[in-house]
C-alpha cells in the first residue's frame, strides 16, 4: 500500500485490483515450481526400480524353500506380488504337499522375501481364515528371518546360496500334477537339483512321520 503512494487513497479498488494480480502470480510461479518437481509416472516407476533393483552382473542370491499347502489363494497372492514387487525371478511348483518356490535376486531382495515367507504368510491359515497382516510383530518378524525353516508354519528354507547367472526370466507358477512333471520344470532349466533337495526332504520328513 505505501508503495503505491497516493493512488491507495485515490483509488482504493485499482489498487484491490493490483494486489490481487500480484498473489495470483505468485500462485501461479508456485504452482508450476511444483508440477516441474513432481515425477511423471514412468520416472517415478524408474526411480522405484533403480531402488530396488540390485547388480546381479556376477553374482545371483538363490533361495529354495518348501510349502507343504500352498492351496490359500491369498498366499499366491502374496507371493506372486512381492515377488514381482522385488524384481526377483524363479519358479514356484506346485505339487500336492510338496510345493516348491525358488526365488533369485540380490540379497536385499532375498533378505526381505525371506521375511515374506518364514514369518509374514501364516501357512497354516486355511482359505478361509483370517489374512494375515503383512505389517505384523517385528520381533516375530526378526525371530523368523533369522530361522532357516519355519516348519511349524508349514514353509521350510531348504537351501541359499549363490551361482553366476539366473536360471529363469520371470517369476512363474506351475500347476504340476505328477513329481516327475514338477522335475521337468527345473530341468528345462538346468536347475533340477533345486527340486531334487526339496522333494527328497518331503519324502524323508513324510517317512519319519
């Protein structure tokens, strides 16, 4: 107002006018400074991938693990999505009481799958009880993570470790009516010892039952 001088006396709605022009350009300048920092959709899926996605070059963590009932819709669910969620590949055979999930990534990834699958999934949970809550106890969720089989939930980590390259593409699931079918799967591949180990241990673990 003093800045106008005497035209703020003499003409109180110029002045209104003048005002209001200069917070609407403000508003304006703010509002583009913001859409210019805001991601687009594909650069902020980039940004989400590039955090997640490890350097597998040389080196690609793999875990074996072995579901006794794999027949909650739900636990797919979650499995199939965080999976992709990681970024991570591999097979999931599923066969009567042996089923079979093989995951490879980098350690982070396997490091927070491995949660998802020894303590997050309540396995003994039939279809229609209740969900289990993905944000459940971080003490149950360390004390699991840092178990290598969780069989009084039903999921068991057979075996991690490492090799030089991937053996799949995509994370995949196989309905897979016979054992010898299952094995074709990973054979395909060249990875059949994965299912070899973790059927076996169902066959031993059956017998000693």
């Amino acid at each position: 107002m003093r800045v106008l001088g005497s035209d703020a006396v003499q003409d109180p709605s110029k002045v209104e006018a003048y005002v209001r022009a200069q917070m609407e350009s403000r508003k304006r300048a703010h509002e583009a400074a913001n859409a210019a920092r805001k991601l687009t959709k594909e650069q902020a899926r980039y940004k989400r991938i590039k955090k997640i996605r490890e350097d597998t070059t040389h080196t690609v963590h793999v875990a074996v693990y072995r579901v006794k009932d794999f027949s909650n819709p739900s636990h797919r669910f979650k499995v199939e999505t965080n999976a992709n969620q990681l970024l991570m590949t591999g097979l999931v055979a599923l066969h009567s009481d042996c089923n079979v999930v093989v995951v490879e990534g980098g350690p982070k990834q396997q490091r927070k799958f491995q949660r998802l699958m020894l303590c997050r999934i309540k396995w003994r949970e039939g279809k229609r009880g209740t969900v289990a809550n993905p944000s459940s106890s971080f003490a149950h969720e360390d004390r699991a993570a840092t178990s290598e089989l969780d069989s009084d939930t039903g999921c068991r980590l057979i075996w991690k470790g490492t090799v030089k390259q991937r053996a799949f593409d995509k994370i995949q699931f196989k309905a897979c009516p016979t054992e010898l079918y299952a094995r074709e799967q990973f054979r395909k591949r060249d990875v059949e010892h994965y299912w070899d180990l973790a059927y076996s241990g169902a066959i031993l673990e059956t017998l000693d039952s």
